[in-house]
C-alpha cells in the first residue's frame, strides 16, 4: 500500500476560495486501477498560512506512478495553476510506503 | 474523520533500528472507541534524515482526542523517548479535518 501527499500552504484569508476549487473538481479517479481513495485534508493553520494536504491511499506505489502518466490524472490536472494567488509558494509532494496497517475492530 | 500524523525524522543508518521498535510495539488501539486504522509510513529520504511519519484515522477529532486521554494512550507511549538517539529533533504533529472522501470501484 501506498499513500501519496501533496501539501499547499494556503494563504490567510483564501481557505475558502481553496477549498471551493478542490471540492467542486471531478476527480477521475474512482475506476483508475489500485485507486483505494482519496482525501482532501485541511491541517493545522500557522501565521503566514493554513496547511492543507491532498491524501490518496493507492494499492502500490505502481498504481500511483501508473495513474500519474495517464489520461485520468491530465484530465484532473488541466486546470492546475489557474489558481496560484491562493498559495504561499509551491506545493510539496511526498510519497509514503506503508510499512504496518492496523484495522480497528468497531 | 480526522487523520492524525507524526512526523518522525530519522537518522540516516538508524532506518532498520527504528523500524524494528515502531513494528515490534503493542498499539493498543483495536479496541478504542472511534479508531478507524492506523498506519506506519516511510517517506522521502533526505541527506540527512529519512522521513516517517505515524498516521491514524479516526472518526472523529473528539475521538482522537479523548484516545490521548486514555489508559491505551499510556501504555502504548510509555516506553517512548528510549529511542532519542534514533532521531534529527523532535517530532512534529499534524492533525488533519478530512474534508471530502472518495472512494475507489474497485
């Protein structure tokens, strides 16, 4: 398994302008294969901005990297950019492999 | 649901001896009210230190509050701190409102 992240440093005042862009997206992902889910997460909020992070859980780091030079994710992306007054410099990607996975049981 | 993350920055050649206390640990979570999965994850490397990060989901903020309030928060942390010669700092805590969830066919 394999969780992907994006982080955006958001500036004050333009949470909600951020947030209307992200949840008003089509995403494209649900039918790409090991697509397991995705996230939209608002974090902590510092001085000069409000963290937030895009969250995707993939069945492999395969799964993600496949679905990066795919159709689905141009298509999800092709307005990336038209909103860069909203951010405090550029995103920051990470990749996760995870190495222990414990289920609760309710 | 709330994603609680630790950022861990490990030492570089300390990777496998972290690991092995984080994997080795009892979590004691199955049974927590409001705990969702929790997930040890290795990010990038850097010169000079290897990221990892704790990530738990939970169905609530409240419930992950009320988790660090436990006797289960207690005994899952007590041998904690034994490891500091594994780590470039201190870790740092995120906690994460998820805001949209979307999820795969598959």
């Amino acid at each position: 398994m394999f969780i992907a992240m994006n982080r955006f440093r958001v500036l004050p005042g333009q949470e909600q302008a951020f947030e209307e862009v992200w949840l008003g997206r089509e995403t494209h992902l649900e039918d790409v294969p090991g697509f397991v889910s995705f996230q939209l997460l608002r974090g902590p909020r510092a001085e000069d901005h409000t963290l937030y992070s895009s969250h995707s859980i993939w069945a492999s780091k395969a799964a993600f990297e496949g679905w990066t030079k795919s159709e689905a994710f141009r298509l999800a992306h092709r307005d990336a950019g038209q909103g860069k007054a909203l951010y405090a410099g550029h995103p920051n990607f990470e990749g996760f492999e995870v190495l222990q996975d414990v289920r609760g049981r309710a």
